[in-house]
C-alpha cells in the first residue's frame, strides 16, 4: 500500500458503484482510527502507563492531517478510544481536502441557487484504485498468507473493515468465518500501541453508543 493509512481508510470505506462513501459516519471513525494507527507506526505517538495517548515525536510529518491530529493530542491526555470519537468529522473533510490535492477525488463546487448541503459531493476519479485496494483487504482475511509477512498497513486496515463492520468490504459471514484470521491481523496492531488495539477491536460498539443505536451489519 502505497497511501498514508488514514487516506487509504478513506478509499476502503468508498463505494465505487455508488460514487460515494458507503456510510460517511462510519468512514469518519475509521479514518480517525486509520491516522491514530499511522501515528503510532510513526512513533509520533504512544500510550503511557494509565492508557493515555501522549505525543511522543512532535516534529511536522509533512501531512497536515497528521500534523493537525498531532496538535490536538498534545492538548491533554485521553483514551485512544477518546480521541476516535473526538474530532472525526474534522480529519475526515481534511483527509477528503488531502486528496483532492492529490488528484485522487475531486469535490464538487457548492451550488449558490440550490438547497443547502451539510457535505459537498466527492467522488474518486479513478475508482479503480478503492476496488483493488477493498479486494486485496477482502482477500487478505479470506486467504492465508502468513500473519507475520503481511505489512503493518494492511493489517491494520483489515482490522479496521472487520471491526468496523465495513460490509462494503466483508460480509458479517466473512467476519464470522475468519475470526480467528481478524484476530490475528488485529495483533498487528495491539502490537504496536495495545489501547489502540482494544478500541479498534471495540470499534463496532463505540459507533453504535456514539450514534444511538447505529446498525453494525
């Protein structure tokens, strides 16, 4: 995977029949987590002994994603749970502004003359790149590659469409038959920051409690 987690989450959660995100509110949550987990790899950010998130490397990433998450942990210590549901709307229209300027979506223009849109319309310009990118995740928890040998990123984004319940991209069979494979990918992640880990695999709940009784699929 080429992408920055936090950008290739978005695509995972892009539905390329539909030419929108399948769930805008799901895809927050786990775009949230996606540049937490990014943060982490990075060593930008880790949990202290209580379980909270502090800034560990505070230089630029040169991502403004990034680097405007990065502000935001460095104002008080929480959960990695907290800050998932913390400011999810803002990284998520701040991932769609990244790649626009990357050329990968483009966001259409507020009509002046028409009803009043909570979101301006972003579509990818070349699908192709979400559809493999939700395949290969798809395909990694149905197949068998060895865990050890699966890279960071993709771990962690196969962890966030199972627990997430992302059906765009696993079915709720999928996610029964390969439990114990989700497992396995999520560890990657435990691994790395432990409490990110434990939100994730909650990731599902947290929704549903933010949300009111958010069907999961």
């Amino acid at each position: 995977m080429s992408r920055a987690l936090h950008l290739a989450a978005y695509l995972l959660a892009f539905d390329t029949r539909a030419r929108s995100l399948q769930d805008r509110t799901r895809a927050g949550y786990l775009v949230r987590a996606a540049a937490l987990a990014e943060l982490a790899h990075r060593g930008a950010a880790a949990e202290d002994p209580d379980g909270r998130v502090r800034v560990t490397l505070a230089d630029p990433t040169g991502d403004r994603v990034l680097d405007a998450l990065l502000a935001e942990l460095g104002e008080r210590p929480r959960s990695w749970k907290s800050w998932i549901r913390r400011g999810r709307e803002d990284t998520l229209e701040a991932v769609e502004e990244r790649l626009t300027v990357l050329g990968v979506t483009s966001t259409a223009d507020r009509d002046p003359h028409g009803p009043v849109q909570p979101h301006r319309p972003v579509t990818v310009d070349d699908p192709r790149e979400a559809l493999d990118l939700q395949l290969r995740v798809a395909e990694l928890v149905r197949g068998d590659a060895p865990l050890a040998q699966v890279p960071y990123a993709d771990a962690v984004l196969a962890a966030l469409a199972a627990h997430g319940h992302l059906r765009l991209v696993l079915s709720r069979q999928d996610r029964k038959a390969h439990a114990g494979r989700i497992t396995g990918l999520t560890a990657r992640l435990t691994e790395q920051a432990p409490g990110l880990g434990r939100a994730v695999t909650g990731l599902n709940l947290t929704m549903i409690a933010g949300q009111g009784g958010m069907g999961g699929g």
